[in-house]
C-alpha cells in the first residue's frame, strides 16, 4: 500500500494518512523536518521518527539519507539521533537577515508612522552601535540627524537600549558599550543600567536627549526566539514626549505592529 503523510490533528504531531499532497516525496521530507524541529539538539531515534510519521523504517531511512546530503539534517556520531541541520536552521537566518529586514518590515514601519504621526525608525545591533536600517516620516517635518546606513552608540540610543536588554545583557557587558560610546560623548552608566531593566520589565526603552538635543524616542525590541534581532522606534521632539504620551505609543506600538511582522517575529508579552 502506498503510504502517504500528512499532519496530524494533535499539536505538535505528524501522523500517516491521505494528504492530497501532490508530491508525496516532498511532503515526506517537510514532514520530517517539522517532526525533528521540536526535538531540539538532542534529535530523534529513526524508531520513534518512524512511529511518529506512521512511516516504515525503509522509507523514512531513505528520505533521511537525502535530506542529509543536503545538509538539512544531521545525525548525531554517538547516539545516532536524527537533528537538524545547518541548512534547515540556516533558512530562517538569511530569511530574516538584515538584507531583508528592511523590505519585510517596511509595512509595519509605515503603519506604525501613520498611527503615530512622529518620524519611525528600524534598527539593529552592530558591534557596539545601532546601523539604522529604514526610515518613515511622517506629514509633518521632525527635524533629526537620522538617515539610513548611520551608527550611533548603542547605549545612547532608545533602538540600542531596546535591543540590549532583551539579548542578555549584563552588567559587565554593558560596560563595554559604554566604553565604546565614550569615545563619542559622556554616558551615564548607571542611568543606562536603569533603563535596561525598566525595558525588560515594560517591554519598551526610552532616551530622553541623551542622543540629540531636543529629540526623545521609544523603541520596542522586535523578537526571535525570544532574542532581540532588531528593534522599532518613534521619534519626537522632547516636549511632544510626555510619561503618558510615552505609554500611549508604545500601546500604539503593541496594537499596530504584531499583525503586520513576519512569522516568527515577536514583540516581547
């Protein structure tokens, strides 16, 4: 009997069974790479990936051996754990890539500018600076030193100080970032601190003329696996950004952009 795999109607399962799948050979490996994602670098024996798809041993074997000649799927030396590889992990990566970053969010940028009506920025970690990646300006002019490919201390910046604190950043590690952006202006270590830790509390970080007199920002970390790989922010003169004008962007901000990020891309609960 001709076996044929399809997804299963429990959570996280993949069961044997008419699929209507026009090729059923790609439809196997899919199902395999989805069935191993779960299981982590810890893999999954061929016995219990067998059972799991409803597939014989022989078949799954084979679409293995295929899939690990192109590199997405490992097996482990030792146990023989089936995982996957650099090539499936690898995707999401270049998917997701600053390259792209730009076009896939751009969307949300001018969404987000045209709720808020303030100037939006896109960001992201380099070394120990933000590389501005795209801009939206809203109707009415903002007067900021912005444009895109320009670095600015992280430390310094809302878009930095939103990304730092959701990738782990300690105590000693901001040090170095504070030593890098001293070499352009005086910061305030213990304010920075500060402010990281009220972002992983709030979820959004601000700076208050800390990069440009006369201008504030709040930024939000936009999140992969629950790391910061770039992060959103809105721009104003001080005097527009008030505690509670604050809160009602970054409100703004949670209702606006979630619908219109890529799968896989989150902002923080």
């Amino acid at each position: 009997m001709t076996e044929r795999t399809t997804a299963g109607t429990a959570a996280g399962q993949t069961t044997a069974g008419p699929s209507g799948s026009p090729v059923e050979a790609v439809d196997r490996a899919l199902l395999v790479l989805q069935a191993l994602a779960p299981a982590g670098p810890h893999g999954t024996g061929l016995a219990e990936l067998a059972s799991t798809l409803g597939l014989n041993k022989a078949t799954l074997h084979r679409v293995l051996s295929a899939l690990r000649y192109r590199g997405f799927v490992a097996q482990d030396p030792t146990t023989g754990a089936y995982l996957l590889g650099a090539s499936a992990t690898r995707l999401a990566d270049d998917f997701l890539g600053e390259e792209n970053l730009p076009v896939l969010l751009h969307p949300a940028l001018v969404a987000l500018c045209a709720t808020a009506d303030e100037l939006v920025h896109l960001g992201v970690l380099s070394g120990s600076h933000v590389v501005y990646l795209d801009k939206v300006e809203p109707e009415r002019s903002v007067r900021v030193w912005s444009a895109i490919g320009r670095r600015s201390p992280a430390v310094t910046t809302a878009l930095g100080r939103a990304l730092l604190a959701h990738r782990g950043t300690d105590r000693a590690m901001l040090a170095g970032y504070v030593r890098a952006a001293e070499a352009e202006r005086p910061v305030d270590a213990d304010r920075v601190w500060s402010v990281l830790e009220r972002a992983r509390e709030t979820g959004y970080a601000t700076e208050e003329q800390e990069n440009e007199v006369g201008i504030s920002c709040v930024a939000v970390p936009l999140l992969r696996s629950g790391s910061a790989i770039a992060a959103v922010s809105v721009t104003a003169p001080a005097e527009r950004m008030t505690p509670e004008r604050l809160a009602a962007l970054h409100a703004e901000m949670r209702r606006v952009l979630p619908p219109l990020l890529p799968n896989g891309i989150t902002l923080p609960e």
